[in-house]
C-alpha cells in the first residue's frame, strides 16, 4: 500500500482538489510534506487540473537547487516527471530560516503571486521548522501574507498543537489535520547532510563558467572600501533585470581585489544577492554566514 493512500488521505485530497486559492502543507521532518504534495499533484494531472508547485523547502528541495524557493507549472505527466526543473526560481540565500525570515516570506509569496498567475490551485510545500520562536514565526507570517484556502497539517505526536493553535487563533485558518504514514522513512541528520550536497553538487554541475564582476553589483550593496576578499567563497543568487533568481553561483575573490563568480547560468546576469552561506565547490559543503558581520563586522 502507497504512503497516504487511505480513505482519509484519499477523501482530503478529492476534497482540496475542489477547491481554488492556495493549500500549504505543514508538519515536521519527514512526515511526507513532499510525498502527499506529489500524489495531490499527480491527482490533480489525472483529473485535468493544471496545478501550481510552490517548493518553500530550502534543505531539501523538490524544484531547483537549496537556498531557493522554486516554482513549478504541473499540468501533465511529463511535468511531473521534471518536477525538479523549475519554471521560476525566488533566491533566499540559506538553507536555514534563522535570519532568513522576511526574505523566505517575501520569496514565498512572490512565487504564490507568479503561479497563480497560470494556475487556479497552488500548493506550498513548506520547511520543517515548525517549533520555537523561529518556526512558529516563518509559518504565522507565511501564513499571513499568503492567506491559503486550506492548510493540510501533518502531524507526528502533539509536535504540531501549538502552531496550530496559534494560526487558527490569529488567523482563522482552515486547518486539515492528517497522521504521517508509518511507511515514511525518517532521515538521519548524516543523510540529510548528504543529500544537501549532492543538491548543491546538482546546482553547480558543469558546464560552469567564470565571470569577472564588479564590487556595484550586488545586493545589499557593499559598504565604500569593503576588503572584497572577505567574499570568497559566498553563495549569490545571479539575478537577471527583471528581479528573477536564474540559479545560483559561487564568488571567487583575491586578496590583490580580482572578483568574479562561478555559475552556470550566467549569460543573462545583471545582478548578484548575497546569500547567508560559504559554498566550497570541491566538497560542497556550506557554513552560516551572518551579511551584518561579513559586512560591517557587528
């Protein structure tokens, strides 16, 4: 028997694949955010729908590379086959929210704003920071800004209660509440580890190319007389005009003041967001980076 393929997973999703506006799914790591967002989709291809995919998940992604909320238009099998090629990408620059929050936000409802734009039905697939005051805040202000029609919550124990509560108190959300599928394997933080890298190791697959870039191109804007090489090594998202995120690239900086980035996707840049992370492109692994103290060194 498939994950979530019972009678009240089967009734919830035909009940939600009736419905227009915006469904987020919510619950903790590995509880099957992912797996019950591919049967919806999937649901919805069989039953004609043309269905938006927004992937709000920066650790473990399912459309495009970490760091990034991605976009994807599902309106065949085929497009569920490439669901990991996105058909737009928002740049948030950390595969934690801890700093991160009002960007992930603005990136989150954003991507709402585009596919809904070609779709009637946008589903979000969120983190799996769901408690503390960083988890319950991404949610309360996701949740506000988006305004979903519904949100499906996937509960393991009691973890999920409080959230709960708090969105339905403030909010006045529509809460569907479903169990996790014992059948869902539970990662270990070493595979989680593993499968960020070889996210990242996807993200800057070749042919990668370097581009000599200017101290003026950036966002947040460097401070006069900044030491560039204090950027070696930084994840960037390369922007193009018109504010979107075309992938992610890796800037490369020497102590003599020479920079540049190394991306893939480079031929329309016009821009590059600083991120919150050091990328290593040999073993690609990444470290926190807090920009205030990159920058100004508080």
């Amino acid at each position: 028997m498939k994950p979530f393929d019972d009678d009240t997973s089967l009734n919830l999703r035909h009940r939600l694949l009736g419905l227009k506006g915006v469904v987020m799914l919510i619950g903790g790591s590995d509880t099957g955010k992912t797996t019950f967002a591919r049967q919806l989709l999937a649901e919805g291809v069989a039953a004609g729908r043309t269905i938006g995919f927004v992937d709000a998940d920066l650790a473990r992604p399912t459309v495009g590379p970490p760091a990034c909320v991605g976009i994807k238009v599902v309106s065949t099998r085929a497009d569920l086959d490439m669901l990991h090629e996105a058909d737009g990408l928002r740049f948030v620059g950390s595969t934690a929210p801890q700093g991160v929050i009002v960007p992930h936000v603005v990136a989150v409802a954003t991507a709402v704003e585009a596919a809904r734009r070609r779709a009637d039905l946008v589903i979000i697939d969120t983190t799996s920071e769901i408690t503390g005051v960083v988890g319950q805040t991404l949610k309360y202000h996701l949740v506000e800004l988006v305004r979903p029609t519904a949100i499906v919550a996937i509960h393991r124990g009691g973890e999920l209660d409080p959230l709960e509560g708090m969105l339905s108190r403030f909010l006045s959300t529509r809460i569907e509440v479903i169990d996790t599928d014992r059948s869902i394997p539970i990662s270990s933080p070493l595979e989680r580890q593993a499968e960020l890298i070889k996210a990242f190791q996807a993200a800057f697959a070749s042919p990668l190319e370097r581009w000599r870039v200017a101290p003026t191109v950036f966002a947040p804007t460097l401070p006069e007389g900044f030491p560039v090489n204090r950027l070696h090594g930084m994840l960037v998202g390369v922007q193009d005009p018109n504010a979107r995120c075309l992938g992610l690239g890796a800037i490369e900086a020497s102590e003599e003041g020479s920079l540049g980035v190394v991306t893939s996707v480079g031929e329309e840049m016009r821009g590059l967001r600083l991120g919150s992370m050091r990328i290593d492109l040999e073993t690609f692994k990444t470290t926190r980076v807090r920009l205030r103290q990159l920058m100004f060194g508080v």
